[in-house]
C-alpha cells in the first residue's frame, strides 16, 4: 500500500521541522551567550541568517550585515554585486517577493579563520515556490559568509550566494 501525504500530514512535517530548527537556534544562541569561542559564534550567526532568509525577515536579516557590507549574487535573475545596505536590502525584497514558502536545508558547514576574520562555507539548499505561478524549484547553493567583529557582535562584510543548480520539482496539489 502506498502512504498518502495529505495536507494535514505536511502541516504536521513542516511545524515539527520548523520546530527542530527554531530550538537548534535557540541552543546555539545559548553556546554563543555562555562565551563559546568565536568559531560557534560565527556558525551560530551563519544559520541565524539562513533562518531569517527562509523566515523572510529583513530587519533581522539587514541588522547582521556591516554598512558596507557586499553581496555576490552569482547565478539566476538576481545575478550581480551589491555594495552596501540599501542595495542589499533591495535585493532581498526582490526575492522574497518572487519566491514563498521558502524551507532551508544545510549541509556541510565548516568554519575558517584568516587574519582577523571568519568565514562560514556550506551546502545550502532552498525549497521555493514562485509567487507567480505556484511551481516549486529546489536551489543548491554553496553560501559563503565572511564576519568581521564589530563592537563584540559578529557582522556579515561579504557574502556568495553560489547558485550551483536549480531543479524543479513536480509537487502534486495535495502536498502544497
């Protein structure tokens, strides 16, 4: 016999998995407070930050970046380099207005030290649906994040979004 996936069970799924993830935040937020070394704090603010692209949060979002901050988009419509806050946040909006129900899934996280700052590199995938015609599409990334510290915080100076595929996906009715 072959199980169903109704709507209710795909509700079920996507709270225990968004529950999963708030509490891992949660847990890593309390390593950083209770003085973990800048490496935790550095993949603490990294998964903070893909939580808050799949939550679309852009005011948490922004306030992780450094005003000058430096965005390298490569791949899809949203190809390009943005310099600074306003150009970033703008290029946020456009996504998060061209995509819904985005789910995050990373992989692979690994953390490096050079010279005063830190970098935070993974296999990221994203599960999209445009908001203009309702397909789902499955986004591999590899994302990297470089921190400078500022003021004892952690700060985004430069970030890759590396699109390395992007894979449509015939979800049926019932699952969306």
């Amino acid at each position: 016999m072959k199980a169903k996936i109704t709507p209710n069970i795909l509700k079920i799924i996507t709270i225990a998995t968004v529950t999963s993830l708030v509490l891992t935040v949660i847990g890593l937020s309390m390593m950083a407070t209770l003085g973990a070394n800048s490496m935790d704090m550095a993949k603490n603010e990294a998964i903070l930050h893909w939580f808050y692209i799949q939550a679309e949060d852009i005011g948490s979002l922004m306030d992780q970046y450094t005003s000058d901050a430096v965005l390298y988009w490569l791949g899809g419509p949203l190809n390009g380099v943005y310099h600074g806050i306003d150009n970033i946040s703008t290029v946020w909006m456009k996504f998060f207005n061209a995509w819904e129900d985005e789910f995050v899934n990373v992989k692979n996280i690994n953390r490096y030290t050079i010279g005063d700052k830190e970098y935070v590199v993974a296999d990221v995938s994203f599960l999209l649906r445009s908001a203009t015609t309702g397909k789902y599409v499955r986004l591999n990334l590899t994302y990297i994040l470089v921190f400078t510290e500022m003021d004892g915080s952690l700060l985004i100076m430069e970030e890759w979004w590396i699109i390395r595929s992007a894979m449509p996906l015939d979800i049926t009715p019932a699952m969306s």
